[in-house]
C-alpha cells in the first residue's frame, strides 16, 4: 500500500475528451452484473454518467489531467474489483470546512449511499454538471457539493486560493479549506436543521474534527492524510 501524497497547487487544467476506456467495454457483462448486486442491496443507486481521469501530471503549483466520461457501473466495478485498469484515476473535489474555531466538519454518508458509513468533507465524484467549455469546473464542483449536502453557500465561506491534491493509489482528492466564520458546534447545529428538513439527505451525521484523536477508520486515507498535515506542528 503506497504512502499519501500531498501537492499544493495553485492552478488547475483538467481538460474532457471523449475517450474510449478498454476495461469497461471489455468487462461490460461482468459490470452489469455487478451493478445488479449493488442495486439489490441499495436500490437507490443509480448508473448516471461519471468523469474519471488520466495522465496527472504535477509540475510548479500546476496540476494537470485529461478526463473521460462513463457510467457509474463501470466507475463502481473499477473501484470495488481494486482498480484493475492503473492508467486511470479518481478525481475529485472536496470542499474542506473549518471553522472559526479549527475544526474541521465533515458528514457521515448515508446507509442508501454506495459509500456508505464513510466520514469525509462535501465532494461527489465529477459529472456532466461540471464541465465548462470543455474543462472540469473543480471550483463549480465544490460549491455544488457542498450546498447539496451540508446547505451552506458561498456566501458562508471564504475558499482559501490553493489547492491539496491528495493522491492515494487510484485517488487523487482535491482538497480546498473553506473557512467558515462560525463555531464548530454551530456549524454542526446549523447543518443538522438542513439536513432534517431534507427528505433524502446524503449524509446521516455530522461529525467535528479537532485534532488526530478524531480520526476514524471510516475516514479515507486521502482525508486522514490531509488532516494530519494540518495539525502537524509548524
């Protein structure tokens, strides 16, 4: 199991390509099949298009890939068979939320999710909404996630301008803090009303991440890795 790694860029040029990808056409069967098995056991799934990537390049504050799209059987069948195809990458973005007095918020999924259990900051894997003039919009992504999932706006936050890429195996996170001018436990507070007046919500429970005594092992590496980094001593 390879270490995280963390690279702390300030631009980003993700461009989309319509590519061809040799694992889901050749494996299509096994992949509908597999899909079927995850659907039986969370009906609520759903095989919408996705956006996955390659060829990551890292270079002088600059990270750069081209992406393709695929459906989320395909996507899913690569995650859950251990990343068969190394040519091609998760990528995505995580709005980090920290608040005014250092903690960092992050959601529990749901258990009608495909994650869930997990406990991880506002992101979803990249879709056709966030494509811009023919480049993922990772910026776009992040407000949209974290609107969708915990109700808070831009307005709530100030995005911090670099980026923590976090590359984990087949992963690469996308980190960006987002502070919010408000206390951790309001900020907790706050995100439960929206999510009880919501009548599907992504997440079940909110949890504050104060220091490494809060990770979990239902955190991802990808997450603990960035945390640690945060609170390591300067």
């Amino acid at each position: 199991m390879t270490s995280p790694v963390i690279h702390r860029v300030t631009t980003l040029d993700l461009a989309v390509r319509p590519l061809a990808w040799p694992f889901a056409e050749e494996r299509r069967a096994d992949i509908a099949a597999h899909f079927a098995e995850k659907q039986r056991e969370r009906p609520r799934i759903w095989n919408g298009r996705v956006l996955l990537g390659r060829d990551a390049v890292f270079r002088g504050g600059h990270f750069s890939a081209t992406y393709f799209e695929t459906d989320f059987a395909s996507f899913l069948a690569w995650r859950d068979w251990g990343y068969p195809d190394t040519t091609v990458f998760n990528g995505f973005g995580m709005g980090a939320l920290r608040t005014c007095d250092g903690a960092f918020v992050m959601g529990e999924m749901g258990q009608h999710t495909a994650n869930a259990g997990r406990i991880y900051f506002p992101s979803g894997t990249p879709d056709l909404d966030d494509v811009r003039d023919g480049k993922l919009d990772v910026i776009s992504s992040v407000v949209r996630e974290t609107e969708e999932e915990a109700g808070l706006t831009a307005a709530d936050y100030r995005a911090e301008a670099d980026w923590h890429c976090v590359v984990v195996g087949q992963s690469i996170a996308m980190i960006r803090i987002l502070n919010l001018d408000m206390p951790g436990e309001a900020a907790r507070a706050r995100i439960e009303a929206n999510l009880a007046g919501q009548d599907e919500p992504e997440l079940s429970a909110i949890h504050l991440v104060r220091g490494m005594s809060d990770l979990t092992p239902t955190m991802p590496r990808f997450v603990t890795a960035f945390v640690a980094q945060q609170f390591a001593p300067r």
